[in-house]
C-alpha cells in the first residue's frame, strides 16, 4: 500500500504539472503576440513536455493501482509587462516544481518508498536541467535583448528547438 501523504502529493502533481503546461502556453501566446516566433516556439513544446510530466504522474499512479483524482486547473498567473517578465517567470516557476519535486521525494524517503523514489529520481535531474534552461534564457536576453538585430538571432536559434518525447518510461 502507498503511503497516503506520498499518494496525495503524487495526485496533486498531476494538476501542478498539466498547471505548468497552462502557463507555459500563456507565454507562448504573449510571445506570438509579440511577433517573437521562435520564443512562442520555445515556450510551446515547454507546455508540450510539462502535458508529458503530468502524464507521466498519471501513469504511475494508474500502474500502481492507485487512485487519480482530477482537479480544475487554476488560471495561469504571472505579472508580464515585457518579454524578461516572462523569462523571470520561468525561473520561478521552475524552482517552485523542484521544490514540490522535492517535497515528494522526502515524503517518499519518511516512508521508505524506493519505487516512488526510483521514479523521481528522473525528475530530481529533470528539474535541474528545466532551471539551468530558464536561467541560460535569462542571461542571453540581458546580453542580447536590448539590440533589435541579436533579438532576432536568438529568436530564430529559438525557434529550431525541437520536440522530444520524454526518456522516462514507466
Ligand atoms: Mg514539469
């Protein structure tokens, strides 16, 4: 039997991850709306792999036999007046999911769930690669954004970012 606190968490990161899907295709319209193509591209196939986190919660719980209850997704929320609004946003974002990320992973750990903590494991690194991502992003605007001909560039290397399915599987 899962534990019920591990369980709980687990369930509610179905509705944080579909969540981080939601705001990330927020900032894919703001950037569509901006005329920034290669960002909106950016930010989509980001909202493509949180639908895939989530995905991959629900699955989990459905393998252990588990019950999944589905919550409302909240309204995404984020203050954006400028395009570094929206990078910032990111960030923070990203470090509130590793910290929910982590808050299971110990929850986990109290209890002596190895299976759960075998499957988090990928998210634990997941999350550092999600911060190292917002965080590069960050730095390319401050150096890059303010000149019209280098935001174009960095739009466009945007812009070749390409889908991949996650390698988790479970
Ligand atoms: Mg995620």
């Amino acid at each position: 039997m899962m534990n019920a606190k591990v369980h709980e968490l687990l369930n509610q990161q179905i509705n944080k991850e579909f969540y981080s899907a939601y705001l990330y295709l927020q900032f894919s319209n703001y950037f569509d709306d901006a005329g920034l193509d290669g960002f909106a591209n950016w930010y989509l196939i980001q909202a493509q792999e949180e639908r895939d986190h989530a995905m991959l919660f629900f699955k989990y719980l459905q393998n252990e036999n588990q019950k999944i209850t589905l919550e409302a997704i909240d309204k995404p929320e984020a203050d954006i007046t400028c395009h570094m609004d929206v990078l910032k946003a990111g960030l923070k974002h990203e470090e509130y999911v590793t910290s929910l990320i982590n808050d299971i992973y110990a929850a986990a750990y109290e209890v002596k769930d190895f299976r759960t903590m075998q499957f988090l494991d990928w998210f634990v690194k997941e999350q550092g690669e999600e911060e190292t991502n917002a965080n590069d992003l960050i730095t390319k605007m401050e150096l890059f954004g303010s000149d019209p001909k280098s935001l174009y560039m960095l739009n466009q290397e945007l812009a070749t970012r390409i889908y991949n399915a996650p390698s988790l599987v479970i």
